[in-house]
C-alpha cells in the first residue's frame, strides 16, 4: 500500500462532502484541480484514472485524487455504486512512499515556550487500498449531516470532524500493519528493552532471552521504529533521562548513573546529540516551560 505524506500543522481543510449513487453506465468526468478528492466506495466499483494510473475502486476500498493531476474515468459503472466524497484542501504531499517506510516510532520533538513554530509533524493516508469502513461512516454522516444546514456556530465542528476522519484513516493503516508477524516481534523487543532501561546493551543477551536471531529481531525493530535496539535503547534511556530532569532535582551526575551511564562524559555527549542541549540546559528549558 502506497502512502501519501502531509506536513501537518495545519491541518487540512474541510470543502465540502457528499453521498452519491452512480448508476449503472455512468462514468466520472476529466478533472483537474487544486483541492484532495477522498472517494470511499461502499458497494460496486468506481472506475477512475490518476495521471495514467488507473484504479478499480471497489467495495470497502479508498482512493484519494490529488491536486493539480489529472482524474477522469476510464470506463462506466457496471452497477449501481454506492460511494462518499469529500474534498479538502492542503499542501501538496511530501512523498508517495511504501506503507513499511512510515516512520511511527519517531518523536516529535517537546515545544518550549521559546518557539515560534511548531515541531515537524505528518499526517500519513493510503494513496489507494482497502479501509475498515464502519467506523469511518458515523463521522462522514454527521459531516453531511452539518453540512446541510450548516452556520458560524458549527463550522469549526465541521473542520474537527474531518480531523477525526482523516486520523481514523491513518489509524486504519497502522492496524493492519500490527496484524503482521514482524510488528508482534519488534513489540517484544521494544517491551524486552524497556524493561532493562538501566542494563547495558546485549546483543547476544537480548537474542538467547527472546529466542530470536538477533539480526532478524533487529530488522523487524528498524522496520517499525526506523532504530536498530542499540538505538531504540539509547532513545529509551533519553526519555527517562529527561523525565527525572524534569520532575525531580536530582543532580545530572545521579540522572546520568540512574539510567545506566558509568561514563558520566559519555552521557554528557549522547544526551546534546539527541535532545540538541545539554542536561543542564534542558532542565532550565523545561523548568522555564512548566
């Protein structure tokens, strides 16, 4: 499954939406324009080409057009055909890329009340494929629903609710990927680590204790998180680290033996690579947030 990657914030912006029954022997029109089109099939098949790509969009099935290409289709419906619509508005995606490239596991990085724009985010919805629709359903009916009689007292219910769609759809995406053998490994390496936060790293350790190759265990980790365990254990060993900064006043020496760290220097040195400051001048960033 292919993937379409947005920078959020902001978020998307709700256009307007529909229900619609194409009957047997019509055929969407040529198109092209500057706004997302979200199309969910309920029953029959939408026949619709992108820029040359054509897709059969069947029962259960999404697909969602993007600005500034070309989408017509290619052939009528051989049934009546059942399907929501909805268009919004927003940048132009960042990257098509694999549903296995999605980076899940990567932290965004804590405002403080320095900044002046918001941490690097994304928002990450199938190009095409299949989608669980019943919980999606509710939220496009009372969007139609607002819709209809819509006034400034509800609009900004309207743009939450397709917040709440877009984010049932991305949800959608990672549950099918828990279903596979490759996540329920990288989770018992994930838990596995988080119990031995303050235990030095061990390969062969890790790998006899869980009954895996480690290679294999390391894959399935990178796979779901983008870290190898030696990372995911240093990163692991950062969070706990500044939680204590924050909520306690223990000196950074203590901090630094508390989560596993002999070499007081070396602690010193992953702590600035991975939150950018040192210890000291993260618990003042934080102490001056709070």
């Amino acid at each position: 499954m292919d993937i379409i990657q947005l920078a959020i914030p902001p978020l998307p912006q709700f256009l307007t939406a529909g229900f619609s029954v194409w009957k047997r022997g019509m055929q969407h029109f040529e198109r092209s324009f500057e706004v997302y089109d979200l199309i969910l099939v309920c029953s029959g098949t939408l026949y619709m080409t992108e820029d040359g790509t054509p897709y059969d969009i069947g029962p259960g099935q999404l697909l969602l057009l993007e600005p500034g290409r070309t989408h017509f289709g290619h052939r009528p419906c051989t049934e009546n055909t059942e399907l929501y619509w909805l268009h919004f508005r927003h940048h132009r995606a960042i990257a098509l890329l694999p549903e296995k490239h999605i980076p899940w596991s990567t932290h965004v990085r804590r405002g403080t009340d320095s900044d002046l724009t918001p941490s690097e985010q994304f928002l990450f919805l199938p190009k095409y494929g299949q989608v669980e629709l019943k919980p999606l359903i509710p939220v496009l009916n009372e969007m139609l629903r607002l819709r209809e009689s819509l006034t400034q007292e509800h609009a900004v219910d309207l743009q939450v609710l397709l917040g709440r769609l877009l984010s049932q759809i991305q949800a959608g995406v990672r549950e099918q990927r828990r279903s596979t053998r490759s996540y329920m490994i990288s989770e018992q390496v994930k838990a596995y680590l988080e119990q031995r936060v303050s235990e030095s790293f061990q390969a062969q350790r890790m790998a006899e204790e869980l009954h895996f190759n480690f290679d294999y265990a390391a894959r399935c980790l990178k796979k779901h998180t983008g870290l190898s365990p030696l990372q995911y254990h240093h990163a692991l060993r950062m969070e706990t680290a500044k939680r204590l900064l924050i909520e306690s006043s223990m000196p950074v020496p203590e901090v630094a033996s508390q989560v596993g760290f002999n070499d007081y220097n070396y602690f010193i040195r992953l702590f600035r690579k991975t939150v950018g400051m040192t210890p000291g001048l993260f618990r003042q960033s934080a102490k001056g947030y709070i």
